[in-house]
C-alpha cells in the first residue's frame, strides 16, 4: 500500500465518531487559539497607554525672569494632558505616593516647588537643573516601568527644548543688544581718539604743575613742623592752666561751701559794718589832714607851755625866799607840760617825716572808703555774687578742660598732618614722575586708541544683528540642532505585527506537537506487514502535515481578517509557512518515533531552546553566550528571520536561505524517521516493556 492511501486511512479513522471529529477539529483550532489569541491579547499595547493610571502632581509655584512670568508646571501638565501616553490623572504629592504605593496608579510624575525657578536661573548667574521626579513601582508592573523611561525622556527633551529655546533666544536678542553697544562703544572710541590727543597736552601741563606743587608741598612740611612744635607747647600750657583751674574750682568750691550760708544770713549786717568802715575811714581822713596840719603848731604851743612853766617853776619854787606852797603841783604840772612838748615835737617830727606815707594811707584809707561803700551798696546780693563766681569759676574750669583737650588733640593732628605732608611731598614727587611718564603713555594710548576705534568699527560688522524673524529661525535650530530624521524601510504598524513573526511558528510548533499525541508518528500497520522504512515515514508524517497546511490557512486567515494583520507578502507568507509546518512536523515526528514517551519531553525542550535563541524579542546578541551559540543551528531562528521579511518586507536573502535550512531539516528529520522505523521492524524486549510510557 501506498503512503498516501496510508495517511488517507490515518485521517479517515477522525470520522468514525463524535470524538475523533472533535479531537480534529481541536487540532486544528489548537493553533488558532495559541497564535491568535496571544497576539490578539497584546496586538497593539502602545496603542492603548491612554487607559493606564499615572499620577501627576503639579507642585510648581512659578518664577518670573526678566519681567516674564514663567509657568513651566503648566506648561508640561497641560502639554501631558493633550496627549495619549497614559491616562493622566492630577493628585497630591502624598496621594500619589500611597497610589503608587497600593498600585492604584501604576507610576507618578512630580513637577517640583521650584522646577520654574530653576528653568529660569538658566538666564542668571547661577544656573541651575530643573529636575523631573518620577517614581515607579515595579512590584505593579515592571513592563510599565520600562514604558515609561521612554515617555518621560520625550517630557525631559521637549521641556528641556522650549527651556532651551528661551535661553537662546536671549541669547539671539543680547548679539543684537551686543552690536548695538559695539557701535556705541566704536563711536565712543572716535572721541576718546580725540580726547587722548587732549589728555596728553594736559599732562606735560600736569607735569609742570606738578613741579610748582612739589615746591609748595615741601613749605607745607616745613611750617607743619613748626605748627607742630607751636602745638606741643600749647598743650603743655593748656595741661597747666587746666590743672589751676580745677584747683581754683575745688577751692571755690570749698570756699563757697562755707562762706555761701554765711553771707546770706549775714547780708544787713555786712552791709552796716561796710559802710561803719566807710564812715570810720572817712573820718580818719579827716584827722589825718587835721593833724598833719595843727600838729607843729601844738608842738610849738607846748614848747611855749613848757617853757612857761619851768619860768613859773623857778620864779616861784626856786629863785623865791619862800617857795609857793603849790610849788610840788607846779613842778608836776611843769614836768607834764615838758612831756607833752616832747611828745608834741615828736607828733610834729613824725608827721613832718612822713609825708609821703601819711598821703600813701590816706590814699589806702579813701580805697577803703571806697570799697567799703561799694560793699555796703553790694551786701544785699553778695550770696548771688558768690554763686555766679562759682559758676563762672566752675565754666572757666570746664573750658580750660577742653582747651587741653582740645589741644592735645590739636597736637596729635598736627603731628599726623605732618607726617602726612612729608608723605604728600614723597608723593607729589611720584606723581610728577608719573606725570611725566603718563605723558610718554599718552603718546602710545593715542596710537593704541585709533586702532581700537577701528577694531570695534571691524568688530561690530561682524557681530550678528538679528531681527525677530531671523531669531526664531536660529532659536529653533540651536534648541534642537541634531533632529533624529529616521527612515523605516520597513515599518511594523503595530506590537502584534511585530512579534508574528515568533508566535506564528511557535503556534505550529504547538500544533505539530499535539497532533502527534493523536496521531501515531508511524503506522503500525505499516510496521506490521513490512513495508518499507520510506513509506512508513511518509504514511505519519503526511496526516500531519497535511492538518498543518490547515492549520495555517486557519491561524493566517483569522490574523488577517480577524485581527488586521497585513503582509507585504501575503502568498509568499502562506506558501512559506506551509513549508515552515511540514518542516516541523517532520522534526516532531522524528523524536517521537526515536525515543517514544520520552520524545515527547524532547519536543518540549526543543520547542523551549528555539524560544530562547531565535530572537524573536530581543536581538540575540543580548541573550547568554549559550543562546548565541544555538542561534544558527535551529529551524526557528530562520524561521522568524524569514517571516519578518514576508511580513513586514526587505530582501528575500533570509527567505531561501530559510527555505534552503527548512527542506534540508525535513529531509533529515524524515530521514531519520525511516532508521527509525526500519529499527521498529526488529522486536526486542524494550518494545515489549518500556520503560516509560504515557
């Protein structure tokens, strides 16, 4: 019997009843729901970010930079609520936090206090970062977080452009600033040009003036020095009068002290003594200018009495016979009569020789007339005298203190004004050196400042001079001078189309692996009647390959009109993966005739190998260097290579390299399926107890 006529009766036994039909049509949707339903599960995850909850708080509290209000919070809250990267939902800070937390929202976003602050400094003396904070939590979702890296570095670089976008163009408006300034500061050099021709004429008139000054500021040094000398004998003087002062003061002091209470009781009577003292000198006077004038006549009377009496005497006492019995008195009266001659010649002699002093005391004696009297007229307010004394007493001594202070003072500064007028001699003659050598600059600045004028006249035609078109042109490049202009030669549209490529041989692979479990890798009937190694291998691998070509037309149908999938390559595709299933059927089918029960734990693990080293997720050169090493040795790696290029387009090189690797495992596999089968001709005692068996 023929292998086809094989595989027909292999098939045929599905129709016998309600459970192998049920079992087929299983086998065919098995792959179907395996395919279909994981991509359909994740077609177009980017596509749906919008239904995802993430926090937003939006803490900024604005800044103001060169009189413009600044609200970048606003601006990233508003510009995020636009758009459909996540479902945006604006919290507090501390709602976000338990959210995140909880797993309420999958991730937050935290616009800072100051993040407007700090974009604004950019403009300042002290710039600074203005810092997104987001938080994450893997623990909800760890894909998310991987998602959101991406989002929010499209956030920084578009917050951090229009930041920038701001900056320069304050820059832009500053060169124009600039170029105006430098043709100011061109203009301003013509004049100083002129103005240093000026300035050094002034200087040789400088130097001279200079000379004269030099002269002068060493007669000032000079009469300083006296001044000061003069200054330091004052002060010793002042110190001096200042000490007699104070004594003065204290002795008024003192003096007033005692004296005050007595003359204000004692005022009257001071009064009347005065002018008793007044009377009494008067009147002394008086008998001075009488006894100078009746004093040599008394002296001559007495003379005259005396001499009258001694006659008397010796008429009647001495020369008589018989003395007068009053001769005793008489000489008594004799010899007090010649007393009193004597002492009248002595008052005569006395005021006949001193003349000048009696004059001298009647001169004394009219002072104190005087001053007594005007005592008498000062009694009354004798006590407030004393007190304006003592005030003025007390002034006096005051003022003599801060006389001496004053020149101590006075001498201090006079001793610095001399050192410093011989410093100002030292320096007046630097300077008429300097005088003379600013001159000799001059002559060079003059030189100096015409080629500066012309510099700035250079300079400013180079500086750029922007208007406001122009710096929206140039402010848009500088933000973002590199742009990242990507050309996909062949755009997958969506995550789904994407990964088919990797779940549409891996639902095949499925598919394969379970039809075996219904269907005998190799006829036992075949076996029994000894047909040929081929034929048995054809007659169980075409039932399975043919539900393959099945299950093909089902998954891609239902991926292409269920689910939208689009080909560049819809037949190739189709075509393709019919060998893609034959293929794998054949590899199958191979490990299950070879090792029995257990090559159905082979088919898993090779299944498991595939997955890991075909890069159907990642690029391969991300995996371990074990996954790297399997890579080109496996059907499914150029498998899923070849797929991309139907499906999504670009060169057919993969493909028939795909197409070369697949027959050529197919003919191995069946290959090896026949040495199988022609082994399974001999019985042993193995076949009749296995080991295993499921």
């Amino acid at each position: 019997m023929r292998s086809p006529r094989l595989a027909a009766l292999e098939l045929r036994r599905f129709g016998r009843g309600t459970l192998p039909r049920a079992a087929l049509v299983a086998l065919l949707v098995l792959p179907l729901l395996y395919g279909a339903l994981y991509l359909w599960s994740f077609w177009d995850p980017y596509g749906r970010l919008d239904r995802i909850p993430v926090a937003l708080v939006n803490e900024d509290e604005g800044a103001t930079a060169n009189g413009r209000r600044i609200t970048a919070g606003d601006d990233i809250t508003e510009g995020l609520r636009d758009s459909s990267a996540f479902d945006w939902r604006e919290v507090s800070e501390e709602e976000a936090r338990r959210g995140v937390e909880d797993g309420t929202y999958y991730l937050s976003l935290t616009v800072p206090a100051d993040f407007s602050r700090r974009v604004a400094s950019s403009s300042g003396d002290s710039p600074e970062t203005g810092a997104l904070r987001v938080r994450t939590n893997d623990a909800n979702n760890y894909i998310v977080g991987q998602i959101s890296r991406t989002v929010f570095g499209e956030v920084r670089r578009a917050a951090s452009t229009k930041t920038s976008r701001s900056f320069l163009d304050q820059i832009f408006v500053s060169f124009s600033d600039i170029h105006g300034e430098t043709v100011k500061a061109a203009r301003g050099a013509d004049k100083l040009n002129g103005g240093i021709g000026e300035a050094e004429k002034g200087s040789k008139d400088l130097a001279a003036g200079l000379k004269d000054a030099r002269a002068g500021s060493g007669k000032l040094a000079k009469g300083l020095k006296d001044l000061h000398k003069g200054a330091g004998t004052l002060k010793d003087g002042s110190s001096k009068v200042a000490d007699g002062t104070r004594l003065l003061a204290g002795k008024v002091n003192a003096l007033n002290a005692e004296a005050g209470p007595f003359l204000k009781k004692n005022e009257k009577a001071i009064g009347a003594t005065a002018r008793f003292v007044a009377d009494t000198a008067g009147q002394l006077r008086e008998d001075l200018d009488a006894l100078a004038e009746k004093a040599p006549a008394a002296a001559k009377e007495a003379r005259e009495a005396s001499g009258t009496l001694d006659t008397l005497h010796r008429e009647r006492c001495e020369d008589a016979d018989e003395p007068d019995p009053a001769c005793p008195e008489l000489k008594k009266a004799a010899e007090a009569v010649a007393d009193a001659s004597s002492v009248a010649d002595d008052v005569s002699a006395l005021v006949t020789g001193h003349r000048a002093d009696l004059k001298t005391l009647d001169g004394q004696l009219a002072t104190l007339e005087k001053q007594a009297r005007a005592l008498a007229g000062r009694a009354p307010h004798l006590s407030e005298d004393l007190d304006d004394a003592v005030s003025r007493v007390n002034k006096l001594n005051a003022g003599a203190g801060k006389v001496a202070a004053g020149a101590k003072k006075l001498d201090k500064g006079l001793a610095t004004a001399e050192t410093g007028a011989r410093d100002l001699d030292k320096g007046v003659g630097r300077l008429k050196t300097g005088a003379d050598d600013l001159s000799g600059g001059l002559f060079k600045l003059a030189d100096g400042s015409e080629e500066l004028a012309g510099g700035l006249h250079r300079g400013a035609g180079q500086i750029p001079d922007y208007d406001e078109a122009q710096r929206d042109e140039r402010t848009e490049v500088m933000a973002d001078p590199v742009r990242l202009v990507s050309r996909d030669l062949h755009k997958a549209p969506n995550y789904g189309t994407g990964f088919a490529p990797y779940f549409i041989p891996l639902s095949l692979w499925v598919g394969a692996m379970v039809a075996y479990m219904l269907i005998a890798p190799m006829n036992r009937r075949a076996l029994a009647a000894g047909a040929s190694a081929w034929r048995i291998a054809l007659a169980g691998w075409l039932p399975v390959a043919a539900i393959g070509v099945a299950q093909t037309v089902a998954l891609m149908a239902v991926l292409h009109w269920g689910l939208g999938l689009r080909m560049a390559r819809t037949a190739g595709t189709v075509g393709f993966l019919f060998l893609v299933t034959a293929c794998f059927a054949a590899l199958v089918q191979w490990l299950n005739a070879r090792f029995g029960a257990a090559g159905r734990i082979l088919v898993l693990a090779l299944l498991m190998l595939q997955l890991t080293s075909a890069g159907g997720t990642y690029p391969v050169q991300t995996s371990p260097d074990f996954f790297n090493a399997l890579h080109p040795f496996l059907p499914m790696t150029h498998v899923v290579e070849a797929l991309r290029r139907l499906i999504s387009g670009g060169g057919l090189g993969p493909v028939w390299t795909a197409c070369a690797v697949l027959a050529a495992f197919t003919a191995g596999a069946l290959a090896l399926t026949a040495l199988s089968a022609r082994r399974r001709q001999v019985w042993t005692l193995d076949r009749l107890h296995p080991e295993l068996s499921l």
